[in-house]
C-alpha cells in the first residue's frame, strides 16, 4: 500500500483541524518513486507535531479494523462506537491492491478514500487509480460492516492494509496506545474461539506492536529463514552477527478461564496443540515439568521447555514445518498475546475505555511464572575484534543501539511481502553517527537483496538525525513547524521548501531545517564566544588565547576563531 494523503478535521494532539500532509503523487515520477525503498522521513523541532501524524494513523486504522470485525468482546463493545473515534474527524487516501487479487501491481490497484465526519461512522470509496487498466469507471462505496448472520467478513477488510505496525524507540506510549487495545482484543478472539471450538490461526485484526519481547520473535524468524550470504549479510557486517546458536523457550501450560465465575475453563494452549506438536518436532529436546511452578492466576500447572541447537539442519526443519518466517513469526505473536491471561476484565475495560495517553500502571507486570510464553538463553554467534572464533553471547548483552539495529532491521525483512504500513517512531535514536549514516542503505540492500516488492508497503519513520535525512529524497522528507502568524503545524517537503536533502552534508541540514548553525556543542562554543578580541592589544595575549583554545577539539568555528586570531598584527 501507499500513502497518498491525510488531512484531520478537529484538534488532534498538536495538529490543528485542517491539517494535512501529503506523501505519494499519482504522476509518473510519483508512480516510479513508489516502486523504490523511498521512506518517508518526517523531521522538525521537538514538539513539532510529527509524532503526532503516526499516533493518528495508528489510531484510524485501529478504529477501521474495529468496525470491519467479526469478533469484539462483550467487554470492549461497551466502550467502543462506530461514530466516535479518536481523531474523530478526518480524510485519508491511499493506494492498495484488494487482498482477493492475485498479483500486487500499479495497473490492479484502487485508490482507497476513508471519511469520517465528526459523530458519523466511517465511509470508505473505492476508486480505480489513474494508471489502472479500469481507469474510468466510477467511484463506489465499500461497506465496512461485516455480516450478522454468517462469517462473511466486511467488504472493507480486503482493502485495509495486512498489517499495520509500530515501533517506538523512546516507549511513545501515545503511538503504543490502540496496539495495545488491539492486543487484548487478539486474546478474547482466542478465548472466544476456544470457547466455541472455532480454529484459530491467527488474530482477526492487523495491528502489531513490537516491543522487546515481540522483537525477539521477530529477530528469531529472520534469522532462521533469512540468507546469510544476502538480505542477513548487513547483521555481519555492521553487528559481526554471524547467527543463531541456540535458544529456549517456556510454556507454562496455564489454565484459561472461560467465565467469570470460572466453572467453565480449557488447557490454554489446547487451541494451537497441533503448532506446538510442529516445534517439538522442531526442537532438539524438550521436557515438562508436572505440577512444579506456581503462578498468580492458577495453582500449580505443567511447565514445558523446548531447547533448540540451531544448525542448517535446525533451520530446514522449520522451514519444512513453517512455509515462512511470518507464519513463524505469526505463531510466536498468538502465544505472546496469551500472556494476557493474567489480566482480569475490569482492568481491560480501563484500557478500552481509555482515550487518553497511556496505559502505564493499568496493566500488571507480569513475572515469568505468571506468562504462558517466553524466550530464555537466546544465543548469539559474533564476531569479537581480537578473537578467532565468533563468541556466544545472550541477546541481552547486546547494547540499545545493537537492539535497535535488529528490531528495525528485522521487521523490515520479515514483513516484506506483505501490504503493510509500517509507522517507526525514532527508530536510530541509540546509534552511533556511522550507523545513523549507514540506516537507510542497509535497509535497502537487504530489501533489494530479498526481492521484495516495494509497492506492497510503505514506512514512515520520524528522526532528529541529519545523517538519515541526508539519505532520503527531497520529496520524502516531511518538515513539520508551527507557523509563527496563526501557530498552527504546517507540514511541507523540503522539496517545496526548495532544499535538497539527499547527499547534503549534515552541518546544512541542522542550519536549515532546525536552525541550528554550528557544528559544536553550545557549551564548547561559549569557549569561543567569550574572546573579547577588541582588548586583545599584544602578541603574548594572542597567543595566550591560542594556547587556551587547544583544549577544544577541531571545528569549523575553532577554525574561524583561529583564522581571525592570525590576522590580528601587533608592532
């Protein structure tokens, strides 16, 4: 899917009711860029309202995804109304393929236009886009309500994206807000289904989160069906990651209540017995321990352990059990969810009622005797300057910036056949400068190396760094400010600020887009500053100053400050 436009009816966060932003044009250079790894890069000051674009996608598709479902708990449905959303006035346009076509390509595709008026339900138009083979034919409305009497789903379902995901680097709780929502959701789904004795493969809904725990599924499914030699070979270069050596996962065989009063209750994981049959197979060994481990919810319950030693053989294995690393990657998400069982239904109805900015203290920690899921002793392989042989190490050892480099790294790869809109709020804020430069590169190296069609999805990350902007095309970065006359955000291109981004050095990029015209650090730079050169009368208080200023490393304002000092001739 593409982006073409948004554009908000009432205050939302900081963006003012009338604010749009554009992103992909209906022109044939537009159409071309489309078919590239060109993310959209929205830059500006802190308090910009940039953040605040991702947090309101997020939020309108989580509404679109509640009004198009079959299945939402008795316990969300008092709190939820297909009139009233959060922002609960808006347009957005983008470009998609209908799921039920075979083939992902421009001339297939609709343009897509959602309206919602404020207190009125959401209406979505299809329309076959300029360079469609149906160009001509006219614009009609797709209902978003799915059948009340079969499991016929909405006719709007086939043309929301497969996947909408989040990340935030900085915990943005508000970006993080409906995903949780929606993760509640995927676990009464289940209950409902295990109630009903329905199958379930995996949740209804499209919105995925990734967080610490989910991107440890994540890093695992690229790792055991990603080539090395090919889309993994940045891992290497950039982390010396050379793979996966083993890992552990639990499963504490908890019971699921399917009351309130809990007459009636399942085995937990009875629903997906048949999967976990295909990781045994999978596993190098595996054990249960009856009726050892106490939790909070339950008494004592099973716990069983799979230990994996990950060779080639390992991974054609999984490969032969699991077709790709996402219906891996999928399996791994439902058994997270169910960590959710923990959670009583007065304390999720404060989260779906919730139309604030965070969840924090809503929702219990859960310790490890209290999840039916979790990764132990994931190791891996890296190389090490000043050893032979690659080293095992716990991820956890790993530093932010090595984390952070996987997790996006990871959802890009994993998720590349698929019509996904991904939403990364500063995503590069624990790199280093060389790995800042390197982001966008090495995303794309590793995409074009997996074949991947760009036209299934589109990014969209926000980012303070220079280096990353300096990587994205004029008309990809999105500059937001407040205007000084009526204080309202305007988001425009750089190329319609008439500033060319890609390949700009990083110094121009702070001086014009956030007015920062110096290449040191304030403090350093009161250090040249405080040189009084009018009371500069002799050549032993020049070069005094001279010698004072070797303690600041080289700049260019050192260098002016120096140039000027030379110039300066005494008798």
């Amino acid at each position: 899917m593409k982006l073409l436009s948004l554009e908000i009816g009432e205050q939302f966060r900081s963006l003012h009711p009338g604010f749009k932003v554009h992103f992909h044009k209906l022109t044939d250079k537009g159409v071309d860029s489309m078919l590239e790894f060109q993310p959209f890069c929205f830059a500006g000051l802190n308090g910009s309202g940039k953040s605040n674009v991702l947090e309101a996608l997020a939020a309108i598709f989580y509404h679109l995804e509640m009004c198009v479902a079959k299945y939402r708990p008795d316990s969300f449905e008092k709190h939820f109304s297909r009139s009233k959303s959060t922002p609960d006035a808006f347009t957005l346009k983008y470009l998609t393929c209908s799921s039920n076509k075979n083939d992902y390509v421009l001339f297939l595709a609709d343009i897509v236009t959602i309206t919602k008026e404020k207190g009125k339900e959401p209406v979505m138009t299809v329309e076959p886009n300029p360079f469609s083979k149906e160009k001509g034919a006219e614009a009609r409305e797709v209902s978003l309500k799915p059948s009340a009497r079969s499991q016929v789903r909405a006719p709007g379902k086939e043309f929301l994206p497969d996947l909408v995901v989040g990340y935030s680097s900085g915990e943005n709780e508000i970006l993080s807000l409906p995903f949780i929502k929606n993760r509640l959701i995927h676990f009464d789904e289940y209950k409902e289904a295990v109630k009903k004795g329905f199958p379930f493969d995996e949740p209804e809904t499209s919105l995925l989160y990734i967080d610490e725990e989910m991107s440890q599924a994540v890093l695992l499914a690229c790792m055991l069906y990603e080539d090395p030699k090919t889309t993994l070979k940045p891992l290497r270069d950039e982390l010396g990651i050379v793979g996966i050596r083993s890992f552990r996962m639990n499963l504490n065989m908890q019971t699921l209540h399917l009351d309130e009063e809990k007459k009636d209750s399942s085995p937990i994981l009875y629903q997906v017995e048949h999967i976990l049959d295909k990781l045994k197979k999978c596993a190098s060994s595996w054990y249960e321990q009856k009726g050892g481990i106490k939790g909070m919810r339950d008494g004592l319950f099973t716990v069983l352990t799979l230990d994996f030693f990950v060779d080639e053989k390992t991974k054609q294995v999984f490969r032969d059990h699991f077709s790709s690393s996402f219906e891996l990657f999928r399996f791994f998400q439902v058994l997270y969810e169910l960590n959710a069982n923990i959670i009583s239904t007065p304390t999720k109805e404060e989260v779906y009622k919730s139309r604030g900015f965070y969840t924090d203290g809503k929702l219990p920690e859960a310790g490890p005797e209290d999840r039916v899921f979790y990764f132990l002793d994931y190791m891996i392989l890296k190389e090490i300057d000043g050893l032979e042989k690659p080293k095992e190490l716990l991820l956890r050892e790993f530093s932010d910036g090595e984390h952070q480099f996987l997790h996006t790294m990871g959802i890009c790869l994993m998720l590349k056949d698929r019509r996904t809109l991904l939403l990364l709020d500063e995503p590069e804020t624990h790199f280093n400068p060389g790995w800042r430069g390197k982001f966008i590169k090495v995303l794309n190296d590793s995409l074009k190396a997996g074949g991947t069609n760009n036209f299934l999805k589109d990014v969209i990350l926000t980012s303070h760094s220079p280096f990353v902007i300096s990587d994205c095309l004029p008309n990809n970065v999105i500059f937001f400010k407040r205007n000084k006359d009526n204080h309202k955000i305007e988001a425009k291109t750089a190329r319609e600020l008439d500033f060319n981004t890609y390949g700009t050095s990083v110094e121009i990029i702070l001086d014009e887009l956030f007015e920062y015209n110096q290449s040191i650090g304030d403090w350093a730079n009161e250090e040249l500053k405080t040189i009084d050169f009018d009371n500069i009368e002799t050549q032993e208080q020049k070069e005094a100053i001279k010698q004072e200023l070797r303690i600041l490393g080289e700049s260019i304002e050192k260098d002016l400050v120096l140039a000027k000092l030379n110039r300066m001739k005494f008798d």
